[in-house]
C-alpha cells in the first residue's frame, strides 16, 4: 500500500500553502470492494458483476457526490395549500433528489428484482443497494418500501395484476397521478401512531367497509416515510380486527385521496428523505390479505425493509471505512504516513473486520430471500439486530480517523454519523427484533435448525468459532428467562454466524482475527485492540479501495 508522499511548504511566505491533506476520494469504484464481490459471486449473482462495477463508478464520481450532498443540504419541503387555499399536500425535493432515485429505479433497486426470474436476482439486487447507497441514505427508504411491497401485495392477487407491473418498472416517473396513466410507481408505508409506536396492534385508525368493495380509513399515522409514493400499505382497525390496507395517493378516477400531511419531520438524520405524519379522514382503501391478518400481511414487507436495513448498514460502515483508509493512506504524521503506524492500523483492521462481516452476512441473507431458505425467518432479524447497532460505533471510529477533518461537513463524514442510527431504529428496534427472534424460534423451529446448520457448516476449522457454536447451542437450549436474556443470545448468534461465513470464505487474516476478537476474548473495548499477531497489514489492504 503506497501513500501520496507528503509535500513540504515553500519558503514563500505564505500561510495558506496547502499541503499534507489527501486528494478528494472521488473518481474510483465503489464497487471494488472483494467482500462484496465475492459475495454476490458464492450467493449467485456473478453474472451482475458488470454492472456493479459500472454502477460503482457512477456512486464514486464527483456528480453522484454532488447529487447526495445537495439532496441534504436542500431539504424536502411541505407544500400544504396552493395559493388559493386548495390543499396540495405535496412534497417538494431538490432535483438531486430525483437523479439519486432515478439511477436508483433505472439499475432496479426498487422492485425489479420481483419481476426478473433468473437466479440470484434478489442478491444482484441486494449487491446494487449496498454500492448505490454509499452516495446517499435518504432516498434509499421509498426504494427499499416499493421492493418491499410486492410480497405483501402479492396476498390479495387482484391488486398485485394491477399494481405489481409499475412497482417492478425500471422507469422512476415522479409526481401525483393516476397510477394507471404512469410508466412507474413507488410505495410506502403507515404502521406506527403516537400512542403505539412498535406496538402498532393499538393502533386507533379505523377502516369501515364502504359496500362498493373499498374501504374508508380514519386516524392519524406518525412517521410514515415518503409521503409523494403513489401508494402505501396501512394497518387500521376493521371489524373483525387489526387489517392492512392499500391506499393509494391518487384514486383511480383521476381525483386526490384524503392524504392530509399535517406536518414533516424534523429528524436527526437522514433529511433528504421526506417523513411525515398524515391523516386520514374519509380515505378511500383496499383491503389487502385477510380482514383482521393485519400484522400477517403486513410483515411479508417488514421483512424485506428489515433485510434493507441490514444491506445498508453494511454499506454506510464500508462508506465510513474507505473514507478512513483514504485518509490514512494519504496524510503523514510522526514521521510518517499514518496507514503504517501501527496504533493507526489496528483501528482500520478492526473497522474493516466489522464491515466485511457485516457485508458477508447482508448478502448472504439476500442469497437466503434469492432461494426462499428456512433460514431466513430467523437470520434476518438476527442480522437486523446485529448490523445495525455496529454502524454507529464504526462510523463514529472511522470520523475519529480523520480527526478535525472529518468532524467538518465537507468531509461527508457527519452526514453519515447522522443517519447511522437509523437503521437500528426503523422497522423495529433492538427490544423489538430481540423478541422476534425468540418469536421465530417457537413459531419456525425449522429456521433455528437452519440456523444451527449454517453456523456450523464451518465445524472443525477454527478453534474459537467451534467452541461459540457449542456455547450457542447450549444457550438456545435454556428456557429460562428468555426475555431478559434475549439480547444477550442474539447477540452471540450474529457473532458466531458472520465468524461462520468469514470462515468458510473470507481470507484467513480476516477470519482469524475476526474470531479470535469477536469470538475467542482476544480484544479490548475499542476499536484498534485486536492483537499485535494478527495479520493487519493483509486486513487493511484488502479492504482499501483501488487508487
């Protein structure tokens, strides 16, 4: 790994001679990441390489870039009424925005995976997202709903004939219309009110039958993302209970549903990306699934915006972590370029540990939706849980790697230690993915053997991945006091199952170190604490990106 040599100041003079700071990380590929790519290879999507590689071209340049840091320096904009009085309830983006999302839907980000039934599909997919997203989070959250959407529309098979084709277009056509007179369609969601939050089964939003085969909700939502996708998936409470609902922005005559957007949110993070709190007041629905299967229907999209969740996570931590390397690589200090110093080193080792487990474990449940495997029940929300709770430790150790540079709004850094948190919030948070896991163990116990399977498919290779198994099979089998030692158990089972994967695939100083530190207690509290025999040098090369 060579570093820029650092250049001395004139004698000129001058106070303002710019020197010792690195070239601007653009122009490279984000794709040329080989945990990724060996990824996407093993799980069945070798065959997209190419056009990862292109894509990751466009997300390294300077106009992508510019696209993402406008996207959330011009944040979206609540119109209410016209200046007549009507009401709009429309929001207005910056026209970066709309290229983020039109690059998004033309490389099928959105739901064409759905549509395409060549093998690997969904992991071609899943691979895309995590290049894609490192330009910018926000506009990830409608493409990863309208993915999302189609499993869970799919249960009433009418409205899947009428909707699913625009929902799996490649052609992002924005704006308020008819759905039927548009080339594409974006989706999104309404499950949370303020009184429920997770707890979405006391929800008070109600749905009657209007005799003519809709429905008319009433109520309030409170974070509904999104708000200009062409439709969403709502749960309210019908007469024979808790039910999920589509509702689309506009009718199919031609004339706005009841979509009152009372206000925006103002939100720590991801700001690009428009979430608000609608009302409902005569609005008109479709039941989708069973009457009183809310949650059953609902969650066939819940998963898939889990999975998301996982996916970008990884792809926020390796943005954080070739921001870190490129520093390094550049910027001399103590005598030297601080990529060779050997504190300096044992960090970004450690940060590229914790990314390319994250990345492993992502695509590799994308390769478990790809082929529709048991293990996917349980993994998902391991995973979920897992991932993203790291992405805010990484991205925050990966700013401290630039120091003062990367505190600074220009560095890019700070945008992505704002929208860290989110993944791990969205969809369900730590408490909530911990109990569905124990949920899933009682209702799926196939997926737990899945699981079990999975983790030990590695048997015999390493010493401290072979003992966490065993350690793991012996806390699946306590039931005493589960809830209290949810956590606790979830945790380990992401541990021993991304330390299976680097195992069986990643290059041996990863996998040794990986389970040694994570696995075997070989670590301190921190990041940089992995032991000095580790190989660092080969852990750090391999995740730099290409200069």
């Amino acid at each position: 790994m060579r570093p820029v040599t650092a250049t001395t100041a004139t004698s000129s003079g001058s106070t303002h001679e710019v020197f010792n700071q690195p070239p601007p990380l653009a122009g490279h590929d984000v794709a040329a990441d080989a945990a990724l790519l060996e990824a996407a290879e093993r799980e069945g999507a070798g065959w997209a390489v190419a056009d990862l590689h292109r894509l990751g071209r466009l997300a390294g340049g300077e106009q992508a870039q510019r696209w993402g840091d406008e996207a959330n320096r011009y944040e979206p904009r609540l119109l209410t009424h016209d200046r007549y009085g009507h009401r709009l309830d429309e929001v207005e983006f910056h026209p970066s925005w709309h290229r983020l999302m039109d690059v998004a839907v033309a490389e099928g980000l959105a739901g064409a995976a759905w549509a395409d039934p060549r093998p690997g599909a969904h992991v071609a997919r899943a691979a895309g997202f995590h290049v894609w997203s490192q330009v910018e989070a926000g506009h990830a959250c409608p493409i990863s709903m309208t993915y999302a959407v189609v499993p869970a529309l799919r249960q009433s098979p009418e409205l899947a004939a009428v909707y699913e084709p625009l929902l799996t277009s490649r052609v992002y056509d924005p704006g308020l219309r008819t759905p039927g007179q548009k080339r594409g369609l974006l989706a999104g969601m309404g499950m949370t009110e303020k009184q429920g939050g997770s707890d979405v089964r006391a929800n008070t939003t109600t749905a009657a039958p209007a005799g003519d085969g809709t429905w008319t909700l009433r109520g309030h939502k409170w974070f509904t993302s999104a708000p200009m996708c062409d439709l969403f998936l709502v749960l309210a409470q019908a007469p024979g209970g808790l039910s999920c609902f589509l509702v689309p922005r506009v009718l199919p005559d031609g004339t706005r549903n009841v979509f009152r957007i009372q206000r925006l949110k103002d939100k720590l993070g991801n700001r690009s990306n428009a979430s608000s709190e609608p009302e409902f007041d005569g609005t008109v629905a479709w039941l989708v699934g069973a009457e009183g299967q809310g949650v059953r229907t609902i969650i066939e999209m819940v998963a898939m915006t889990r999975l998301d969740c996982v996916i970008g996570s990884a792809s926020g931590m390796r943005a954080a972590l070739t921001q870190a390397i490129h520093h390094a690589r550049h910027r001399a200090a103590f005598g030297g370029p601080l990529v060779e110093k050997a504190a300096m080193r044992n960090v970004l080792a450690d940060l590229a540990l914790e990314s390319e487990a994250a990345t492993a474990l992502a695509i590799r449940l994308a390769g478990a939706v790809d082929r529709n495997e048991p293990l996917r029940r349980l993994a998902i929300p391991v995973g979920k849980f897992w991932v993203c709770k790291r992405q805010p430790a990484v991205v925050g150790e990966a700013l401290e790697c630039l120091g003062g540079n990367g505190y600074v709004e220009d560095s890019g850094l700070p945008r992505l230690y704002r929208d860290a948190p989110l993944n791990s919030i969205w969809e369900g948070s730590g408490n909530v993915q911990a109990l569905d896991v124990l949920r899933a163990m009682r209702r799926a116990p196939e997926s737990v053997e899945a699981f079990l399977a999975e983790a030990g498919a590695a048997a015999g290779a390493d010493r401290h991945l072979d003992a966490a198994v065993a350690d793991l099979r012996e806390r699946l089998a306590d039931t005493s006091d589960p809830e209290a030692r949810a956590r606790r158990v979830v945790e380990r089972m992401a541990l021993v199952l991304q330390g299976s994967l680097l195992v069986r695939h990643a290059p041996a100083a990863v996998a040794d170190a990986f389970c040694a530190s994570r696995l075997g207690g070989d670590w301190g509290q921190t990041f940089g604490t992995l032991s000095p025999s580790a190989d660092l040098a080969a852990i750090v090369e391999r995740a730099a990106a290409p200069e």
